[in-house]
C-alpha cells in the first residue's frame, strides 16, 4: 500500500481503476456462475452434494476468468481511454472499442476452435470439417449469450471510464458516495490559470481555430495538473482553475511546481502550437488559499460548487500578473505553507490593492530555479 501512495498520481489512478474493474468483473462471474446452478438445481432436482464439487470448480475458473478479463481488458481500455480517446468523440470511442470486441472475439474463438478441433490431436479418426465444428462450439446459444453479455459489460465499462473523465478524476465517486451532499466547510487551495494576450490570439485566429486552440491546451496539461495531485475545478473560456485539498496541495509544493510543470510542457509542445496556430501559448496564474463551502448544487443538472472568498482573491492576484510582469503571484499566507523553498525564488511586491476587494493583499512573485 506504501508503495502505491508513491507512484505517480497518472499510474496511481490508472491501477486503482483497473482494480475496481477487476473487482466488478469477478463480481459479474460470480452472479451468473450461482444463478446456473441455481436453474440446474431447480430444473434437475439435484441434490446438493452432487453440485458443490462442480460449483466450486466453477467458482475458481471463473474467478480466474474474471481476474484476466479486468487485468487485460480492464488495462487496455483503462489506457486506450486515457491516451487515445480523450480527443475524440464519444460516438468513436464506443464504435472503435464494439469493433475491436468482435475482431477479438472471432479471432480468439476461431483460435480456440482450430486448437480444439479433433485434428489437432488425432489425423484419422474425425469426420467433421473445421468450419462444422467451429459453428456447433461458436454460435450456438451459450457462446451467444455470452458474447452479447461481455459486449455490453465491455461498453457500458467504457461507458463508466468517459463519464468519470466528463466528472473529473475522483468527482463521480464523491457523487456516488454523497460526499458533498450536504453543504460542508473545508480549507482548500485554488489556482487560476489563463493564457496570456488570450483576446489577441482570439481575434487573430478566429472563434473556432480559438476554440481548438483551448481544447489542445486543456488536453495536453491534464496530465501535469493529475501529475501535482490537483483537480480540474472548472473552465472559463480560456482560463482553467484548479484545486488542491491542502494535503495535497502542499505535499512536495504541487500547488507550485504544476505551474512549472504545465509551462514546460507547453513550452516541449511550442513548435506543434506555431504550426497549427502560429502562437507559442504562455501562461500565468494566480494562488491563493482559505476556506470554501462545498456541496451539490442543481436539480437537473447537478454539480460540485466551491464557494467563498478565497475564489474571488485568486482571480484578482492572476489579474495583478499583467500590472508587474510576472507569470505566477501568489498571496504571503499561501507561501508561508509551502515548504520546499530550495526549488524557486520569491520576490515581495508589497500589499497590493485587488479590484473589488477592501483589504490589500501582501504578494508575491515565484520564479523557479530549474
């Protein structure tokens, strides 16, 4: 368990998901081997004794069954959704995972067939042809039932991976568990981050290269925001603003070095951004810390709403950034929690009048060293 609390966030979450898939798979394995028994024992009038050997038998074939199917199809759905699919539709991604589940299928029955066929192990004694036989062991009703039955489980897992991606990492179990049903008080870090000269390369490129523009950005730093243990709060036209509990959030400075992280990555991506949009995109954000109210909010549409102050002075800190030149400003309070000085710099900057706000705000610029 240690070592899985030191993996990278991105394979952390990716094996927890591929675990719970394993887990349900067994689960599904388990139901329809006791619901057989059940109907042979009801229509047979079998005693007890005489299935027991047999339904334990069952129990661990299919147990193993279940464990190979949510590793290797938990796994690559599970990578081919996290890699593959995030960029395109959700009508592509069900199309391409059905065709792949019948490709698969008839290759692996029609493998299993030739290796099961009585010629395989005796040349002179079989009078039935290999396509005979494959259709009396494939499409006959068992194998049938059966392929319809992982077809769906296979779609409707795929199914589960997408909405959890729409929700953000985390945010469908926390609907499902009623986390925030009840409105609740906690402290927790926020970022805003927005591009900067946003209304200039608006206007150059036009609403919708702008718009691929935004949707290739969100997507190539979603790694570096899962990477520093941070949530995808929401997007606001060009700006995404980003949250950390406070565990998170300060546990190896991540509120900080995301910034970083996503800089650089973009700054690896510049020639694919000047090719396409002929911008090298920038950055600068804002940080601040305090104390939200946080709960479910809607009836038809229903979402996780983070309420308070501390959303409003994160947003007027990132406008500050144009008034000094600088890329990332965050309050005196939230830098005096972050420990790991020896990987940036600070520069004081005075309290600061933020529009709208009463009080000024000491703040501070953060330069990183590597």
């Amino acid at each position: 368990m240690k070592q899985l609390m030191k993996m990278h966030p991105q394979l952390k979450m990716d094996i927890t998901r591929i675990l719970v898939i394993t887990f349900i798979y067994i689960l599904i394995n388990w139901f329809f081997t006791f619901f057989t028994f059940a109907l042979i024992y009801s229509e047979y009038s079998l005693g007890a004794s005489g299935l027991a050997g047999d339904l334990i038998s069952n129990l661990l074939s299919n147990t193993v069954i279940g464990v190979l199917a949510g590793i290797l199809g938990g796994s690559a759905l599970v990578i081919i959704n996290g890699r593959y699919f995030r960029k395109k539709s959700f009508k592509f991604a069900m199309l391409f995972t059905f065709l792949t589940y019948v490709l698969s299928f008839i290759t692996i029955t029609l493998t299993i067939s030739a290796i099961n066929h009585p010629s395989a192990s005796d040349y002179f004694n079989y009078d039935i042809t290999y396509w005979e036989f494959y259709k009396e062991n494939v499409f006959n009703l068992v194998s049938l039932t059966y392929f319809v039955l992982w077809m769906v489980i296979t779609l409707i897992t795929l199914f589960a991976l997408q909405v959890n991606d729409k929700f953000g990492p985390g945010m469908l179990g926390k609907f499902l568990r009623g986390q925030y049903y009840q409105p609740k008080e906690e402290e927790r870090i926020f970022m805003f981050l927005d591009m900067k000269s946003s209304t200039t390369i608006a206007e150059k490129l036009g609403n919708k290269r702008y718009f691929n523009l935004l949707n290739d950005i969100f997507t190539d730093i979603t790694p570096d925001i899962i990477a520093s243990e941070g949530e995808i709060y929401q997007y606001v036209g060009d700006e995404i603003v980003i949250t950390w509990t406070m565990k998170f959030g300060l546990r190896s400075a991540n509120c900080f070095t995301c910034f970083n992280r996503i800089q650089k990555r973009i700054d690896k991506l510049a020639t694919y951004y000047e090719g396409k949009y002929g911008i090298a995109p920038k950055f600068k954000a804002g940080l601040h810390y305090g104390t939200v109210t946080s709960g479910e909010i809607g009836s038809i549409k229903k979402d996780i709403v983070y309420s308070g102050d501390v959303l409003n002075t994160a947003s007027r800190i990132q406008e500050q950034c144009n008034q000094y030149g600088v890329n990332l400003l965050a309050s005196k309070e939230t830098i005096e929690l972050v420990q790991n000085e020896e990987i940036f710099e600070f520069e004081h900057l005075g309290n600061i009048e933020l529009r709208g706000k009463n009080d000024k705000l000491d703040l501070n610029s953060i330069r990183f060293l590597n």
